[in-house]
C-alpha cells in the first residue's frame, strides 16, 4: 500500500509495519464514556471551534477538556498512527497557550510541527481526529493553507526561533499596523539539537523584543538519553531551573522554568507571565512524551487534573546524567510486547521515539522497503565488524524507520551513533572518520540530508571522503510535502566526486554496499563519496513477485555488478550500465525504481507492437556509460529514460544532452540516421503532498501504457 | 583581473578593492631586521622545517619565532592580502600547538583553515611566506593535497568538531593501530557561530575520550560586537574563565581558560596540561585579532614575550556585554584612513572583520563586481526605508565584500541586520519576516548558500516565502575550491518554486530587484522566493565598455524588463526572454554572464562566415519560455546555450530536454526539419582551484572561437 495518509510521517510507508507478529485493533479499550464523538455536544472538545472557545471555558474545565483531547488521540493513534508520543505530552501545555494567547493575533509557531495535532483540534478542526471519515482533512503537519492559525509548513526540524524572529522582527518594524501580537517558538521533541535550533537562540536575543520560546523538554531533546547537553538539563530541571550552567542563559536569553509541564494550570500561570514580555526569554517546560498512555490503551491519570505527577523523582538523575529508566509510561509492561502503541524506544533517537509509527491494522503486515532494505544493510555490516574496528553506522535519529533496530544497535555497540537531528554534524562527523582510515555508513532519508548539503559539497566530495552514504525514501512517493525524495537525485548526482548508485536488486544492492564500504585501499575501491539509493516499492514488490520483470524475471540480480573484494582487474566495470535485453528499434533505459517498467514496457510493446526493445539498467546515475550510449546509435532510432525523481536536473536529461553535444553526421549501413531521439520520463518540477503514487505516475507519464503511447507514436 | 591568489579568500575579486583612493606600498615599514628572508639563517622562521624544529627551540627563542611569525605575515599581507588579522591574533597559539603536539600523528584541524598560514609556516611551507615568487605554491586553506600536517580542506565554517570527533572516533575504534595521537580543533574568528559547531559540541561530550577543543575568542566570534552569546563570554573572560552560565559546560564539556591568548609561554602551559586527556575538552584562549599591527605596518611589542597586554581590560566590559571600542590596535588611528591595512571594520561580521581584504597594489582600482553591483543594491533598497518599515537586508557575515558598506549599514539601522555565519538561520529568518509581511532581503556568496539548501527548500520555497536572494559569485571563476559559484544554478534553479532571474546591466538588475521586493500583494509582485545572480565580471565589463556588447552596445539595457510597479498587464512578461537579435539558422542563447559572450560570437559568425545569428537574452533560468523556444522552430537549425556554470544540472540541458520531449513531426515550407539541434556549453562537473578564468573558459569552450568552430562545424 502506498496511498497517502495525513498524520505526518513519511506516509508512503505507513501502513506496513515491522516486528510485532501479531495484532488487534485496539480502539475498544479506549474507555467510550471519556472518547467525544463527533457532534456530540456532551463533550467540550465537539464544542471547541476556535481558541476563543478554550478561553471561555471555565478554569475547571481545561483538566476534562486535557482528558477528552488525550482521549481522542489514543483512539486516533490506534487508527491513523501518527506522532502520538509527543501530542500526548503537549496536550496541557497546547491548550494553555491557546488560552493564554490570542492566535492568530499572538502567533504560535510549532517546531517540530508533528506536536500540533491538539493545536489542530482548538483552532476549528477536531472532526478530522474525531471522525475518522474526515481524517484526511488536515495534514500532519501545520500548513497554512489549512487554517490561519498555523504559521508555517514545517516538518524538518529546528527553524521555529528563526521563523519567530523573523514575525517578530516585522512586528517590531511595523508597529500597530503588522498586526501581530506576541510570538511563540515551540519548540522541542528533538528539535533542539539541530544546528540551526542554536543559530536561531544565538539570534534571538541579539535581536531583542517579545519572543517566548516555550522549550517542550521530554527527555527526548538529544540523541537517546545520553548527550552533551544531557546532563546540564537534568541537572537544570532536578535544581527547578536553578542550576548552572543553563544553556539558555548562555546564549544571553531570559529564562522561565515549569516543571508541572502536564499541569495545564502551571501552564497558564506561567504564560500569563510572560504574556506581552518585552524581551526574548525561554520558557522550559518537563513534560511526559506518551503523557497518559499506559501501555493498555486504557488513559491514565484522568482522575486529576495533572498528569504531571508521573514523572519519576529527578532526584534519580545521577551525576552523569543519565536517568535509569525510560520517561514513557509503562505500567503494565507486558502490553509492550504486543501492542504496537510500545513502539517507543525510549533508548533511541528522539525523532523515532516521537513516531507511534503505525496504526494497529498494519501490525503483523511485511516490512516496508525502508525498513527491509535497511535491515538487509545492518544485517550485512554487522558480520564485519568483528574484524573492521573502524567501520560504524551513523544515524542523525530516526534509526527504527530505516530498519536500524534496536536490537541491531545493542549488538553493534559502538560501531553504532545516533547524533540526534544534525544532519549537518553527521556528514562531517563521517568525513572526519573516513579521513582517520575508518569506515562510516550514515544513513537516512533523502530529505533529511537536504540539510548536509553543505557538507556534502565540502567535507565529503572536495575532500575525497570515503562516506558510504544509504539514502531512503528517495524518489517520487505519496509521502507528506515535507519529506519527499523526488529530488533526490538532482541534490546527490549533481556535486562533483560523489558517485550515486541505484541498484535494483537485494544482491545489487548488497555488492553496492560492499564496494563503497571496501577497506581503502582495496582494490578497486572507490575513491571518494558513494550515495546507495535504497531501493523502493517497485523494486521490492519485484523481488517479492519476479513476474513483475516480465523479461529477466528478477534472474540478472543473480549476476550483480562484482564487488571489490572477489574481482581483479578482468570484468571489473562497476560504472558499466547493464543490458538486460538486447534489442532494436527503442531503447528503454529504467534507474533503480523505474527499472520494473522499463522491462513491463519492454514486454507489451513485444507483445501488441511487434518491438524487441533493447532494455537497460544504468546502476547509477552520476555518470554516463559512454560505449553503452555509443553501442545503441546502431539500430535504434529512441532512446527512453524512466526515473521516479525529478526530471529538471535528475538524470535522464543526462542522457539527453550527451546526444546532442555529440551528433554524428554519418549514417549506419542501412542509411539510418545515428543520432537517436531521446524522451525523458519523470516527475515534473513540484511539491507534492500526500498524493497517491498511482495518481504521480499517471501524471508524470510513469505507467506502462503512457511509455507505449510516447514510444509508438515515435514510429 | 582575474588570476588566481592564494590566500583564501574570494580570490577571483583579490586585486581589486574599494574605498581608498590612493595607497603606497608599505613593505619599506616593515623593519627589514626582524623580517627574515628566505634562506637566511640567520633567522629562526628560515631554519623551522617541520614541528620537530619547533620543539628544538631553546624556550626563550619562542618569542622571537612568534615576532619573525608576526613579522612575515604583515609583509605578506601588504604584498598579497588575506586572512591577515586571524593569523596575527593566532600565531603563539600555533607556535605553542607546535611545540607541545606531535603533527601529523596528533592531528589539528583549524576552523576556518584560513586560521593555518602560521601552522604552514611551521610544517615546512614557511618559503611560500617569505618568498614572494613562491607565493602561489600553497593555498589559503589547509589542505592535505599539500602537506601531511593538513587534515582537510575546510574553506565554510564550523565543521572542525564534527571533523575532529570523527578523527577521535576512529583512533578510539582502531586503537595503536590508528596511528592517531590526540585530536584538536582550533575553532574560532566567526566559525562558532555556525549551526555545525553546536552540533558538534553537543555530540563531543556524549562521545567522550580525547578531544581538545581550542576556541580562538578574539571576540569576533559573533555578529558584530553584539550577539546572545557575546555578554556570557565577555562576562566569562572578565572572571577569568569562571563565571557561569559557561556554554560549554552547558554541552557537558570540560572547560579551561587562558586569558593570555598571545603569551606563548602561557599556551604551551595550558596545551601541555590537556595533552593525553581523557576527555573532551574546551581551551578558550583570549587572542587579539591583528595583535602586533599598529597601523602603521610596524611590528608592535617585539620587546615583551606577549602582546596579550594590550588587550583593552576586560572590565570596560559593559554588563550588556558591549564592548566600548574596537579590539584591534590602532595606535595610529589617523593611518586608519590611508591604508589598507585599516579593512578591519570592528562592529561589522566577524569574518569579514577577518580579511585584510586586499594587498596595497589594489588600493585605488575600480570596486569589483561584488561590491560595485551589491552597492548598486543598497542604493536602490535605502531610499525606501522610510516608507517599507519592513524592507530589511541580512547578510548572513561578510557584508563588506558583498559592498554593503559600513556606512550603509549605520544608516539603514534596523533595516539591515548581520546573523553572523549563519546561512541556515538568516534564510529562515527572512522566510519568518516574509510570512509576517515584511519584505526581507538575503545577501551573500552562492557558496555560503549551500549551508541553507534545506531551509530553501521548506521554510522558503515549499512555504512560498517572498523572500529575495541576492547570490553572489554566482558563476565560473577563479575562486579556491572552497568558494567556487560555478554550482549555483543546479543548486537554486531545480528548487520547485524558486525563480531565479540572470540579469544582465545594471538596469535590468535593478529592475528585477524592485520586482522581487515589491510589496506583497503589489500587481504582479511574485508569489514565492525570487534569487538574483548578480552579475559577475563579464557584465561589469561590458557595462564600462559597450563595446564588449558588439549588437546591442548596450542598448538594450535601456529597456529593462519592467518592474512591477510601474506598468500594467500589457507587456507585462516578466519572465518572457528577450530577443535582441533575430536572425536566423543559429540562435545564441547567453545566460547572465555568459551573455556578452552570445553577442560576441554572432558578430564574429556575422563577420567571418555570414550567417546573422538570433541573439537571445533568457534572462532566467528557473523556466522556460516556451513560445520562444517555439518560435525558433521556424528558420534555425542550431540553438546553442551559453553559461558559466556547471552544465549537469544546469540550465542550457533544460533547453535541449525541452526540443527532444517536445519533438514535431512537420517539416517547414522550405521543407527543413522543425526541431533544431541543440548545443550546450558550460562548465563541466569538477572542483577548480584558483585557476584563472580565461583557463577555466578555454577549457569549457566558453570562448568566441570554440564557440564559433562548434557552430560552423554543424553547417
């Protein structure tokens, strides 16, 4: 399944899910009598249709309203999956804000925004969680397009304090007239390690003004529990914000410290404070990720009007900051095991731990690509680590959804890192390692490496760093507009010295990574930067189903390109495009995903054409295979490029533009002219949110009967 | 000109400089005792020829290799420009690395490496200083292409504790066998700022083992003389390194404070006791940036061991953290008006503050284009303050070499804000002023950009942010390889959203500039992010000689595409090309800087070979103009495209993508095939270092004649 879906993870892969063997819907347990239904009037949530709503609540009120809202996401998370962790512990501080400020007038901006889902439900859209016919209505993310209550599309993380600065700098240029009242960062649930997180607290008292930056401290805020900035937060919230050093007033900001961040009374009182603040200043809230979630799906801790008592002692913090147990409620552990609402990993990247991955109808279903694929690197890598000292897996967070499990991480012991969300520190953190003779693999999603540009561009390709680097999720997808990979192969291929492979089978796919993680200076290692393009959909499903490669029948993947290590000189081509079918006429030419139909658009254009096209796979797409593009000159008038990435920049219009800078005046033997016209398949120029991915391949000319079309009406 | 330098910074631009309008060579300043020569031995730099010499020294010979030091850099700077001030303020504290680390097999990473001309001097280089005929034998940067003492080329910011805790990673991993003794990064001069070194910071504690952190404070490390972090340093400095909140303590760092940062004596202490540790640790050294320049070119306290008595004290520190006056000497201060040497601009970014900009041979040579067309901006952006209260310029550091001056920036007050080294945060920023209304300008290199790609592609474009960039040396050039712009139009233009125009005069610039800062909601304003390459030489060139623009002289500079507010929907196609010549069997399609190149070459086919060729202006290179493209259809055979950056990714395979998947069938009535060949031209796909330019266009056919031949030999 690869339809869409709105709760604001990469939701091409949402409902497959990994590990648990078993499942059962669980929505029954949601106790019915605190879960408000649509249009039931009995409820305040149905009732809340804008902030005004919350602040005309009574001050007894907001306790039940924080119960039905609690309430509602369990049933919405067993449903939908979704970012349930970290909605469940913003819900006091959410419905505080909006009671103590004024949205859209005060201007709320949430980072990651995945924690506005109860922002959602106050300002106007509570049906699409209480209904789940209407769920599609909102997307996963804030989208100012949905409501003039959320400020921006922001799904990477760590921009909110700059954003704010910047309504908050227009505030104070404009006066009266921008309109705009207070501005609220908030921001937390992995944010905070991301570099740009620091430039913009750097910035923000420099600039000066109102700004509050609600800092959402769910122990989840750096790379599992441990972490530089660990420690001084620990000690920080065990002192109530008194403790040296504070990382806050190191960059020159004022400072308010909650440690009741579930109780949505403290909330209030600590926003009415800084209401209308005349300068920056931090307002750092504990909460509970999972707040109200025990492990049964039963909700906890609706008996009072603050669930904040369930933290553990801070006392229990140790010197060295690390807490002995997990922050997530678990009283009755044993559900953990068989209920996929456990799919918090308190011990992992906080991005991950943030994800109730999954809704409970995909349990027991196969694993997605990500996570398939994933598993089979680790699975490969791990074998040699006994005898690679230096050889590690990096993963700036989020492990878990590219198959890097738990478990692996256990085993791998310190050939694994998590960095937290620093992508930026994790590209530059392998260069160093590769620089030292060691041997880094970082891994995750195209989009997310979108913020290493820089360092791919310099401390990667100018310096020649042998950087294996696993790229998931790239190419067209259903997935939300924040995290698509369809351009992934105009940001990769395009940099100078970096080779991108896309291999299109499980065994290619493992010699691709035996080769780019060969010791340096083996023989035939690579001498510089290689980016695997993690196979997707088609491509699994074609494993699953060889029918679906209706000319090899999976069988080339038999015969992959040669690794390093077991090949001389003799056959060694690790460039060389692959020619999986020798033919005439046409010349259809698939990468990586698009592989699958080039070989389906072989078979029907045999079949209702009469044509034996020649049918190619590239491997890569970083460079020309010059002889292969010279050898079809000879008895083929079209050449055709299938890609599921972006055609302005990507790879194909490579191919394009090879034959035309270099035309051929002669003509071959039978009189036919050398130069062959050349089509491009591929997704157009756009962002695409959530749209199925039969519907993309439909519009970017993608299917089977689209390519015939194209190609017949060539002849 | 645009030969190459090798002194790391935009060295395309390095002979020419503005401001002063007369100059004299200082060489004859330097007293010629303490400037050794090369081969005399009489000297200690002469007879230093690796670190091994270093350790040699008796101790009280420190001093007098750091006076020799201070001695060849200020010579050199007069001679050559560069990174004067950073290294003067750096060289005890490399001589003192020197001495008490073991390079190569200790490894030192300097952050920016414009911070290593003293540690080149130290490892066998020091000739390239001394000898002006051997200047061009090392680079501006670090690199290890050069020597084995040099880790990486590192030209952006911030990456140096990533990078080092890659190094440590390893050597922990590998154990002897690494051959890796302790790992230090010299971090400082405005690369603190960047979102990576936080990154880095936060991930060096979690990982443990031996790390030494070396944070040059010659308290530029922020924007200007202001900044969060600023007052918590300043008030750290001012207790001797006690005082908290202590933002590497906040990290979970160690931490020791030397506040004598040029007493070399002091440092080797200080490095002596941290050597071997166990842990990470921060040294945060106090160094005077141009400590030993008076002014005057005179080598200031050759009779102490240490200059770090001239630091102004540390009590003038205000509790708002401002300091009083600048840092830099100025004994002199009426010299200050006459000498280059005076490019220290204290309150201005700090990397820029970092650049003795140019060598005296440049004082008094016409403003670049980068300062000449950024001028040109400002001038246009001024006059409108008073009525756009939310008109605001950020330039994320380096403001000067962009020419947005001292002068403008006093004026513009709030109009104009520095973020320090921060391209993540100042294009976030911008995306928050524009969704509050306001209208912000972004100012730097297309290099420095890199380190914002993320924030270009969601807060910016997929929000539909109106924000205006300013890209600079955009383009081929001579640039190190750190610097280069040659990748700029695969980088921006492939964004879906992003316009991004190639004006080619002043006016036209000018023109595009009021288009993309018209006030939101203006007729025809544009609804998302708009870049502007600026031009480069070539254009600068031809609009001070007409003549290099054989067709138009010019001409068509008058008649600008019209900018926004000025005229209504007739003729109104602010994206249509421009066609300045129609001719006919060749167009000529010259993009930006590449455009008098068109002009030129259809003088030189109308001349020699009689053909009258289309000359086209495309104007932008984010979209086609199709109706053009059609046009051309009709009497041309060959359309050729221009540009002087990288062809991959770029924007001529757009034009030749666009004829091969828009293929007509039909002949013409003269019978001649509708589809016209394409050719491109561009720069190839490959790093370049400080090659010149006219190297670098032979090479890419970027020339009349090449250009010609290709266009000949397809009739």
């Amino acid at each position: 399944m690869r339809n869409a879906s709105g709760n604001g993870f990469d939701s091409s892969d949402s409902l497959a899910v990994s590990g648990a063997a078993e499942g059962t819907a669980r929505l029954h347990d949601i106790p019915p009598s605190i879960t408000p239904s649509h249009g039931d009037d009995s409820h305040l949530l149905s009732r809340i249709a804008s902030p005004a709503d919350v602040k005309a609540l009574a001050p007894n009120e907001l306790a039940e309203l924080c119960r039905e809202i609690r309430a509602t996401l369990l049933a919405y998370g067993h449903q939908h999956g979704g970012h349930i962790g970290s909605n469940l512990g913003m819900v006091e501080a959410t419905v505080a804000l909006h009671r103590v400020f004024d949205s859209p007038r005060d201007r709320i901006v949430f980072d990651v925004s995945h924690q506005s889902y109860v922002h959602k439900m106050l300002t106007g859209r509570a049906d699409a969680y209480l209904d789940p016919d209407r769920f599609s209505e909102v997307t996963g993310f804030t989208n100012p397009d949905e409501s003039k209550h959320d400020q921006f599309v922001l799904g990477h993380t760590g921009t909110s304090i700059s954003l704010a600065c910047g309504l908050a700098k227009t505030r104070d240029m404009e006066g009266p007239n921008s309109g705009i009242g207070n501005v609220v960062a908030v921001i937390g649930d992995g944010s905070l390690s991301s570099g740009v997180a620091f430039e913009g607290l750097n910035n923000a008292a420099e600039q000066g003004g109102n700004l509050i930056i609600v800092f959402n401290d769910n122990e989840m805020s750096i790379a599992g529990d441990f972490g530089g900035m660990y420690g001084p937060l620990a000690r920080l919230r065990a002192s109530g914000g008194t403790a040296q050093p504070n990382l806050f007033n190191a960059f020159g900001l004022d400072y308010r410290y909650v440690e009741s961040g579930n109780d949505v009374s403290a909330l209030v009182a600590a926003f009415e404070e800084v209401r209308n603040i005349d300068h920056p200043v931090v307002v750092h809230i504990h909460t509970l990720k999972g707040a109200g979630y025990d492990g049964a799906g039963h909700v906890a801790g609706t008996s009072s009007a603050s669930v904040g008592n369930v933290h553990e002692p801070d006392s229990a913090v140790s010197d060295t900051g690390v807490r002995p147990t997990s922050n997530v409620l678990h009283s009755e552990p044993w559900h953990s095991d068989h209920c996929n609402l456990s799919d918090h990993e308190p011990h992992e990247g906080q991005c991950e731990a943030s994800h109730w991955q999954n809704p409970d109808s995909a349990i027991g279903k196969a694993d997605n690509p990500r996570k398939h694929y994933g598993k089979m690197a680790m699975a490969a890598l791990e074998p040699r680590f006994a005898d690679e000292p230096g050889l590690v897996v990096i993963s700036p967070a989020t492990p878990g959804s590219n198959g890097i499990t738990h478990e692996f991480r256990e085993r791998a012991g310190s050939h694994y890192v998590d960095t937290g969300i620093t992508e930026s520190h994790a590209v530059a953190y392998a260069a160093g390692i590769a620089r030292a003779g060691g041997t880094p693999v970082v891994a995750t999603t195209a989009s997310f490496f979108q913020r290493a540009y820089d360092q791919f561009f310099q401390e990667m390709s100018l310096n020649r760093s042998r950087v294996t680097v696993l790229d998931f999720l790239g190419g067209v997808s259903a997935s939300d507009n924040t995290h698509s990979g369809a351009y992934d192969v105009a940001m990769f291929a395009n940099i100078p010295g970096v080779t991108m492979l896309a291999p299109t089978s499980a065994d290619e796919y493992l010699a691709d990574l035996a080769w780019a993680t060969a010791p340096s200076g083996a023989t035939h290692a690579p001498d510089g930067p290689v980016v695997i393009r993690v196979p997707g959909e088609p491509l699994l499903s074609a494993e699953r189903d060889p029918s679906l490669l209706p000319l090899t029948g999976g069988r080339f993947a038999a015969h992959p390109r040669p690794a390093t290590r077991s090949h001389g000189d003799d056959g060694y081509r690790m460039l060389d495009w692959r020619v999986n079918q020798a033919g005439s006429a046409v010349a259809l030419i698939g990468l990586g995903n698009a592989y699958p139909l080039a070989e389906q658009t072989a078979a029907a254009l045999c079949a209702d054409h009469g044509i034996t096209a020649t049918v190619i796979d590239p491997r890569q797409c970083s460079s020309l295979d010059c002889a292969t593009l010279e050898s079809l000159r000879d008895g083929h008038t079209l050449v055709v490029t299938l890609e599921d990435g972006q055609r302005e920049g990507g790879w194909g219009e490579k191919v394009t533009a090879y034959y035309a800078n270099h035309h051929v005046p002669e003509c071959d033997a039978a009189g036919h002219d050398r130069n062959p016209r050349v089509l491009n398949f591929g997704a157009d120029k756009e962002f695409t949110d959530r749209v199925p991915l039969d519907v993309l391949d439909e519009r970017y000319g993608l299917t089977v009967h689209q390519v015939v079309e194209s190609v017949t009406r060539c002849f």
